[in-house]
C-alpha cells in the first residue's frame, strides 16, 4: 500500500531557501533623462474684454464712416490744427436700453386640451373607485364581525 502524506496544514507553501552564491549584486544607478514639455491639449484662446460700461444695444459701427469721410475734406480745405491729446479713460457711452421682450403667451390646441380633459374625467373616475372599494370593504368588514 502506498504510504499517505502526513497531514500538513494548508496554506501557504513556505518558499524554498535562497542560494547564496557569495557575490555582491552591484546597486542600479537612478539616470534621469529630461524629456521636452508635453504640447499642451489645446492652444488658449484669449478673448476680448468688454468696456468697463458693458456692452451697448446700439450699432456703433454707422457713425463712424461718416466721421472719416468727412474727415479728408476738411483736412483740404484748411491746415491741420493741433489735435488734442486723448485721455487714457475712455469717453462715456450713452446705454440704450433694449426694449423688454413680452412673455411668451402658452398656447393650447385643440388636441392639447382634448388631453388636458381626459385626464380630469379618468382622475376623477380613479378618486370614485376607490372611495367606493372604501366604503364597500369597510361595510363589508362590519357585516363578517357582527
């Protein structure tokens, strides 16, 4: 007969023992490489800052043609003067105000309020069922007890 294993407790195997060879394993050297940056996901995109007034409602652009065309015949017809120098603040800009939209006014078709009516009759219909399944059960209940 074959001879049976003595019982062994199970679990983990304990690791066989190492061999020792006598030598001293050299230590890795740490060598650092410099990698160029990594190219960003996305450029930024800088977008223009409003004026400190806010923006305004009126077209800003129709005035100024009229400005530059006016402004080559007069430079003909008399010298240049002296132009005062400019400030660093900006000049004032008269707000107009946007006329307030009216609300939206909600409309119902026909279709919509055929809806709107079922729904009220079968809510209506549901609340009678089941206050009379109530008071059905509820005389029903005192009949069996009495």
């Amino acid at each position: 007969m074959a001879e049976l294993p003595p019982n062994l407790p199970s679990g983990a195997v304990p690791p066989p023992p190492k061999k020792e060879t006598g030598k001293v394993q050299p230590k890795k050297e740490t060598v650092r490489i410099n990698l160029p940056p990594k190219p960003s996901a996305a450029p930024t995109i800088k977008l223009p800052t409003l004026p400190p007034g806010g923006p305004t409602g009126a077209p800003s652009a129709a005035p100024a043609p009229a400005a530059v065309a006016s402004a080559p015949r007069a430079s003909l017809a008399a010298p240049a003067a002296p132009k005062p120098v400019a400030s660093a603040a900006p000049a004032p800009q008269t707000r107009i105000a946007a006329a307030p939209l009216p609300p939206p006014v909600p409309t119902l078709k026909t279709l919509d309020k055929a809806f709107v009516y079922t729904a009220v009759v079968f809510s209506l219909a549901a609340v009678g069922i089941v206050v009379w399944i109530y008071l059905t059960l509820q005389s029903t209940v005192q009949n069996f007890v009495s």
